[in-house]
C-alpha cells in the first residue's frame, strides 16, 4: 500500500529516497515518483511502472536535490495514472505526498476552485497541496498545522515548500509516520524499513502530530498544538532484513524461515504463564469471561483457528469477527470481554479502527497478536504478544500466519491452566509439541517436490474447492485465500459438511477438490464427503496423515503428511497450501510477491 520517504540532508539525497521506496515496493502499489527542491523550485520524476523504472529515470534527467519526499501511491482515488502519481505539486511550489484517504475532499475542491486552483488529477491528495499553498505565509511549519485542522479523514502526509530548502514537514492522523533521525540529515518514512541503511534510530509520530523536519532539527507537535518530544530509539533489526537470499521470491524464502520463526515467537520459559501476555496479564485474565477476537484477511482465518483452542483447551466463549465489519455495526459491549486484534503489520486500518471502536464502547481489557513491536496497535493495546517472525515480504502472508497461530495456542493454554482446564502434565506435552513443531514443519517443507508435480497441473485450471473440518477448516479457508491472492486462479473453501448444501454442484471432473484430512475425530466424516466428490466425477488432491488410510487411486491424489499433531495439526497442514499456492502462481508466470491489485499492508479502509 502507499508509502512515503522523506529526507532533509547536505548530500544529494535522490537515492535515498528511491533505496526507500523499493524496501516500501513490497507493501503493493501501482505508480511510483519523487520530487527534490533543486535551484528553488520542486522538480519530480514519476512512474506507473515499477521503481526501478523511476531510478532510470531520475538517473538519465540527472535529477538532484538535497531535500525531497517520494512516495508509492496504491490507487484508491483515480486511476494509477502519471497526473494521479505522487508527488503532486500546487502551483510549482508545493510537493506533496500522501497516504490515506480525505473524506471532505470534494468541498475543500470546491472552495480551491473558487479561489483559482486548477485540479489537474483525480486524487483527493491534490486538495491538500492547494490548501497549504493557499494559506501558506512563509511559515510551513505553522501552516501544515492549520491546514490539518480542515482535514476530514486518515492521513500521512509529508510536504516541502520552494521557499524553505531545507525543510520538509510530515503529519499523522489515522497512517503511520517515523522520523529517521540521523547525524546532520533528518529523515521521514511511513515505515521504519524504508530508512534502514541511513539511520537505526528512530521516533514514532502519533497520533494528531504535525513535525518539521530540518539538516539538525526535528520539532513535533500534537494534536493541541503543544511542542513535544516522542522517544527516540535505536531499531537496529531493520538492516539485512530485506535479502533475498538463495530463494526465487520473499514468499518461498518465508515459507521456509517458519520453523525459525516458530522457535522464535514460542516462550522460552518452561510453563504458561499470564506474564507472557505483559504485566497487567494476570489480573485481566482472572477478570474475563469470554473473547472477541478482531482482524481482516490471513490474520482472521488465525483468530478462526484460535476459536477451536480457546474454546476446547481454555473452555472460554470466542467470537471472532472481520473488524471492517465489527467497526460498523451496532454490537452489545461485554466489559469483561478480552479484545484481541491479530495483525502482521499492527498498522491495518480496519482492525486499527474496530479496536478504537471497541475502546470507545468500554471495552478496557485489550491485547494484541502482532508481529511489530512499535505498531500503532500494540502501541493502543494494553497487552501484547509479540510474534517473532521477521519482516514478511511477500504481500500473501505465510510465516505471519503459522506464528500468529503459536501465539494463539499459548494463549489458550495460558487461559485454560489459569480456568483450572489444563493440568501440569497437559501442559507439559503441550509445551513439548511446541518445542517439537520446528522439526516436524521441517518434514512438511520436505514434501516440496511432490507439491511441485501437483502445480503444474493446478496451473492448468481456473477453479479450485478448498475442503477442511473442524480445526482445519480456517485452515482450508486460508489455503483457498493462498490460491486466489497469487495465482488468480477462483477458489473457495467449504467446511466438507456443507458440501451438499451448494457447492456440489459446480463438482466435476474440471474441479479439483483440495481437502485437508488429518487424522481427527471428523475424520471418517471427511472420507464420506470425499467420496460425495468422486461421486460426481471431481478430482481429489488430499493432504493426509499418514495413519488416515487415504490410498491415492482413480481420482484421488494424495500426498502423505508425516505425522499426526494434534492440536497443532493446522500449522502444519497449512504449509503444503501455501507451498501449492506458490508453486501454481510460479507455474503461471505471476508476480508472485507483489500481486496485482493487492497490499501488504493496508492503512487505507
Ligand atoms: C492485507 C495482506 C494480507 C493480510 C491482511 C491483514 O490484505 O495482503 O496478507 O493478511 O492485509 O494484515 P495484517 O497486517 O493486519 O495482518
């Protein structure tokens, strides 16, 4: 999604910039551009290819400047156009960039109109350019800080003016924004990870902040106006984390970092303890009574997922719910509810907005799943749990996924010891299946060669059914949310009980029927659902424990998964989706970490 790089220095800052914005490309984003202040007026460069295409561009117009902002914009106002790309100027003095969206944008259009501005895009970034060139007096600093005040809407926003060279201002309200504070030279970014070889240090603006950064200054205010500092510190994680490595694409390589990323994100400590969860955790857990679990895409299918634990292991009621829907809706607060968001990024709009929504109905008991220590989200919630999964690249989440659902494991079997639903020998196999899932995802990942044969033929369709039960049934959703992000190939997931309540009738011998068969108490269910498939003809393509005694035969293909897990099962049974989902993509020629249409991380609703 869009992304923002800001930069004051002594040095040309050009490649700077466009270093920013490709560690930003894998976010998603479909025009890219850059402006430098160069002999008092803004110049630009812009594309709607990739950023490689705007490095050779700036690189053969010889485009210099040592203050400048850059941005990749993903469309949400007007097509992905050059006239709709950032930076967009107002009257060849004022660049600017944005993230977000502003609501009030057709009146602030109207009321630029009619003081002479000319509209020359279809963004509604455009109405803010004019704003801060029309109430401009000398003072960018000040102005900015007026202008937001008429801002309806989510914004990040950075901003130069011809008349100051060495200043760029930023503000936040509803997107992120970081301050890279470096040594003579300040930096701005909507992510950290765009800086990262140009300063390790950084402060994370909140909400309402306006800041002028200059070569040896930075100067925030809030949202009333009054001057602040935001703590400074040293984030040194962010450099190397961006290398591809030996692997053909980011996906691949983080499919395969996932026994690392679960040795990381599970606790050290030898039991369930309450304090995994932060040091308020103990007193809310004996307070609560049920959970409400909030979060959009991959993220939901693992609260899904959780539903299964913390209602069998903890015996603690669990809704979950798509937070872009829970924000809207009128719902019956429960104050002894534990609210839980579940976010890769800590910065995805929808979930950002259905946990402030929950806070303003009285909801005070609220935890986050995260896999970013300083997101807005762990930043809003008073506990957290952080998985340690590393930056995930590739826009179809993967080891995100597989450590959000560690966490969530922990977590039931936190609350279950704590409700008195766990004993001390439960919890010690439950903490050796854990310890032991890095080796057994290591056998999964094995199995690639056989995924492999299957995606050739995958590549070949243009629909697929997804089938799972129980437990694996997020896990059949997120495998079908695998398929379809990648590879663009249609597909669906079914709970395998509800196959002959509709879906049964798209069955024939062009649908493959992917099904997830470990060897569980709905298993011989299952084998009748799969046998309703080879009824009408479909293709079986099993993934199945091994002690299932699903023999491959006319029909049915079967991959043979090593060994049963449990409760665990669906962190493993997921990697040969997302493995299949990768390898059909690759198959059919995709941009498989950056696919069309879609974003890393969505700070837009
Ligand atoms: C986007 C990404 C998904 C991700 C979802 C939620 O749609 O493409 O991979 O699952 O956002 O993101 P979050 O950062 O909140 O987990």
């Amino acid at each position: 999604m869009c992304g923002i790089v800001g930069a004051v220095a002594q040095r040309n800052i050009v490649s700077v910039l466009v270093e920013g914005l490709r560690r930003l490309e894998y976010r998603g984003y479909d025009s890219c551009g850059v402006a430098v202040l160069a002999g008092g007026e803004p110049k630009r460069a812009r594309s709607v290819a990739r950023v490689s295409d705007l490095d050779a561009q700036v690189r053969e117009t010889r485009l210099e400047g040592v203050t400048g902002i850059a941005h990749t914009r993903w469309a949400t106002h007007g097509a992905p156009v050059t006239d709709n790309a950032h930076p967009i100027f107002s009257r060849d003095a004022v660049a600017l960039v944005h993230n977000g969206i502003i609501e009030n944008y057709e009146s602030l259009r109207e009321m630029l109109r009619g003081k002479g501005y000319v509209f020359v895009s279809q963004t509604d970034t455009e109405v803010i350019a004019h704003l801060i060139h029309s109430m401009y007096r000398g003072d960018l600093f000040q102005t900015v800080r007026d202008a937001v005040k008429q801002l309806h809407g989510a914004y990040a926003i950075a901003v130069v003016h011809k008349d100051q060279p060495h200043t760029v201002v930023g503000a936040r309200q509803g997107s992120p924004l970081v301050v890279g504070v470096g040594q003579g030279e300040n930096f701005l970014a909507s992510d950290a990870l765009a800086l990262a070889g140009s300063t390790d240090r950084f402060a994370f603006l909140e909400e309402g902040d306006v800041v002028e950064i200059t070569l040896d200054g930075v100067k925030i205010v809030d949202r009333e106006g009054i001057h602040v500092e935001r703590e400074v510190r040293t984030v040194a994680a962010y450099g190397g984390a961006v290398e591809l490595g030996p692997y053909r694409h980011f996906m691949q390589k983080e499919i395969f970092e996932q026994p690392r990323a679960i040795t990381d994100t599970i606790p050290q400590a030898d039991q369930f303890d309450a304090s995994l969860f932060g040091d308020r955790a103990s007193d809310v857990f004996g307070d609560i009574d049920s959970l409400l679990i909030l979060a959009c895409g991959t993220s939901y299918y693992s609260g899904l997922t959780a539903k299964y634990w913390l209602e069998s292991v903890a015996k603690i009621p669990t809704q979950v719910e798509i937070a872009s829907e829970y924000r809207y809706r009128e719902s019956v607060p429960n104050p002894k509810a534990l609210v839980v968001v579940i976010s890769q990024s800590g910065e995805t709009a929808d979930t950002l907005a259905a946990l402030k929504h929950a806070q303003s109905l009285g909801h005070t008991h609220t935890l986050a799943v995260c896999n970013v220590a300083t997101s807005a989200m762990v930043r809003l919630t008073g506990m957290s749990f952080l998985t340690h999964a590393g930056t995930e690249i590739g826009v179809a989440s993967t080891k995100a996924f597989t450590t959000q659902l560690a966490g969530l494991f922990v977590l039931a079997v936190t609350l279950g010891k704590l409700r008195g639903h766990v004993d001390a020998r439960q919890e010690a196999a439950y903490l050796a299946q854990l310890r032991h899932l890095p080796a057994a995802l290591n056998s999964v990942l094995a199995l690639e060669p056989q995924i492999i044969a299957w995606a050739e033929e995958f590549a070949r369709k243009e629909n697929a059914l997804f089938l799972g039960r129980g437990l694996h049934y997020p896990i059949a959703l997120e495998g079908a949310l695998k398929l379809k992000e990648i590879s663009y190939i249609h597909a669906e997931a079914y709970p395998a009980g509800e196959l002959k309540h509709g879906p049964l009738a798209l069955v024939t011998e062009a649908m493959p029927v992917v099904t997830v068969a470990p060897n569980d108490t709905l298993l011989e269910k299952l084998k009748s659902n799969m046998q309703e498939v080879r009824a009408r003809g479909g293709e079986l393509y099993v993934f199945a424990d091994s002690d299932t005694r699903i023999v491959s035969e006319d029909g049915i293909h079967v991959i043979r998964m090593p060994e049963h897990y449990g409760l665990l099962s669906p962190i493993l049974h997921v990697v040969p989706l997302q493995l299949l989902a990768y390898h059909t993509a690759c198959a059919r020629g995709t941009d498989v970490d950056k696919p069309r249409n879609l974003a890393k991380s969505v700070t837009v609703e």
